[in-house]
C-alpha cells in the first residue's frame, strides 16, 4: 500500500510565503551562506571557512554579552551579569568542542589551500581583538592591523579605552566600601592591567566570608569561570595548530606556535587567581 506523505499545513504549517517574511528572510540566510568562497579547489577549504566563519558568529554574540556585562556591573545591577557571563562560558564550551571537528584537517589537507589564505590571519580577527579588550587583555599594538578600517579602527579604540569586566568589577568593590587604591579606580583603561594589591585584599577578604558578600563572591567565580574556558581556547588553538602546522610561522607572519604559546601566559584576572594560593 502507498502511503500519502504527511502534509503540514493540515495542522497550520505555514506553506506560503509570498510577500511574508519567511525563516531565511529573517536570519538573511541568503546573505550568510553565500559568504562562503573557496579560493582553491581543495576539498578541506569549505571546512576552515565555515569554522572560523561559525566562531566569528559565536564571537559577536560574546561581544554583545560582555558589553551588556559591562554596563550592568557599572550599574550595580549584579544578577543579569552573571546570568550573562555563565553564557559566555557556555559558547566558550562550544567554541572549544568545535576544535574537534577542525582537528578532522591533517597537514596535508591544509597545506593543498594554505598559500590561498595569503597573509590573511586570525591574528586580524577584530572581534577576538574585542573580546581580548572586554575582558581586560589590553594591548595598543595589536590595534595595528585595522588602522586600513577607519570603521573598525575607531570601534575597537573605543573599547580599548573604556572599562574592561575587571575594572568595572574593581570599581565596584570600591562603591561597596573596600579600600581599592585610588591609582586603581584612576588608571588609564587602554593600558596592560597589572596586580595590585589592594585589590587583592579585597577578593581575599571576600573569599575568607563568601556569606557576607555572597553576589561579589558570584561575581568572582563568575569571571574565574570565564578565564578558565578562554584559557581552554587558547590551549585547543595551539594544539590544533601544532598538529596542522608544527612549527612553520603563521599567515600572520608571527612565529605561530611559539607566538601563540607566549599568549597562554595571559593572565586576565591574576588577583582572583592568587587568592586561590591566599586562602
Ligand atoms: C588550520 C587551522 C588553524 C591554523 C593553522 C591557525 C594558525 C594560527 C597561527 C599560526 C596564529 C598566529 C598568528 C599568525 O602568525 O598567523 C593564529 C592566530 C589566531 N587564530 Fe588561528 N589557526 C587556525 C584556526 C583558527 C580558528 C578556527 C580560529 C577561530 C576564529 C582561529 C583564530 C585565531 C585567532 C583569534 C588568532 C589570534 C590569537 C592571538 O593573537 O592571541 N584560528 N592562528
């Protein structure tokens, strides 16, 4: 016996769609899965497109939340930042279980298209610059790949001067009362964040009665959760490069491997990470 296919549109499925906005209308799906354009014909350069494309994705949505982070730290408006930052975390997980896939690439694979990417790096990618300066990694230096994008140039200086998450969470342990040295609240945003030790005071203080300042002590296993899963990242990228490239510098023109193991060293919130050794 045949059997007549299911038909949705008895229960209501919408079937028409002229002159309404549709699903791919509304994503701009035409606009997203026509970006994909290989430069040679080797089979692995679709798989590298889409990876770094899906992670640039995940990255503008990091940069929306931690912006937002920003903003309601500053407010003092505690419970939406961490529900804000344990998503952050969650995509972080996500970016990180993506490697695998990556990692399907050999050396060989990646070599048939590599001279194709030209210098074209993720050592360029505006976005993770975002991120890096969000989360408090400050380095002016690396401003220098966008200067030929007056555009990105000036979005990007925005957010390397203003507060990074630690420093607004800094100025928040001031508002509620510890004593933060004034050089702290004061200090030039866009430059390297270095420890300091009223600051480390006042985490220790907290962690030592996490029940009389139990939303600060949220918040600062919050951010600890958040650097743990960049860290992650930053670990699988060396790996998975280590294994596709070994040692051979990168499109970027750094030392690749080498460059990017001096970038496992980065430590975004080092007085959260000493008071581990405090308590
Ligand atoms: C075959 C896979 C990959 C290889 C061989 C590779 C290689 C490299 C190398 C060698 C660098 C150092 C800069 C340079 O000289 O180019 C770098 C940086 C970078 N890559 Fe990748 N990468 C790969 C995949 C990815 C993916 C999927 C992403 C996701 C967006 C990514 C994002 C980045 C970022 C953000 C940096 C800058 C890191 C920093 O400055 O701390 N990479 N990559």
């Amino acid at each position: 016996m045949i059997r007549t296919p299911y038909d949705p549109s008895r229960e209501g499925a919408q079937m028409s769609f002229d002159g309404r906005m549709s699903y791919g209308d509304y994503l701009r799906l035409d606009t997203i899965l026509t970006a994909q354009a290989p430069l040679s014909d080797a089979h692995d350069e679709m798989l590298f497109i889409v990876q770094h494309q899906a992670s640039e994705i995940w990255m503008r949505l990091v940069i929306h939340e931690l912006t937002s982070v920003c903003d309601h730290i500053a407010r003092d408006d505690l419970a939406p930042s961490f529900k804000m930052l344990a998503r952050v975390s969650r995509i972080l997980d996500q970016l990180n279980s993506a490697w695998d896939v990556l990692r399907t690439m050999t050396p060989s694979e990646y070599t048939a298209f590599r001279d194709a990417l030209g210098m074209s790096s993720g050592f360029q990618s505006f976005q993770y610059r975002a991120i890096e300066f969000l989360a408090g990694n400050k380095n002016a230096s690396m401003m220098r790949p966008h200067a030929h994008k007056p555009d990105i140039h000036a979005w990007l200086e925005k957010i390397l001067h203003a507060p990074s998450i630690y420093d607004q969470s800094i100025r928040l342990l001031a508002r509620k009362g510890f004593a933060i040295d004034q050089s702290m609240l004061m200090r030039d945003c866009s430059l390297t964040y270095e420890a300091n030790e009223s600051v480390r005071a006042a985490w220790l203080t907290i962690y030592r009665d996490p029940e009389a300042h139990w939303s600060l002590y949220e918040l600062a296993e919050k951010l600890v959760d958040f650097e743990d899963y960049f860290r992650r990242w930053r670990f699988n990228h060396v790996t998975t490069v280590e294994r596709i490239i070994g040692f051979k510098t990168g499109t970027g023109g750094t030392s690749g491997v080498n460059y990017l193991r001096k970038m496992l060293d980065v430590v975004l919130f080092p007085e959260l990470w000493a008071v581990r050794t405090d308590l």
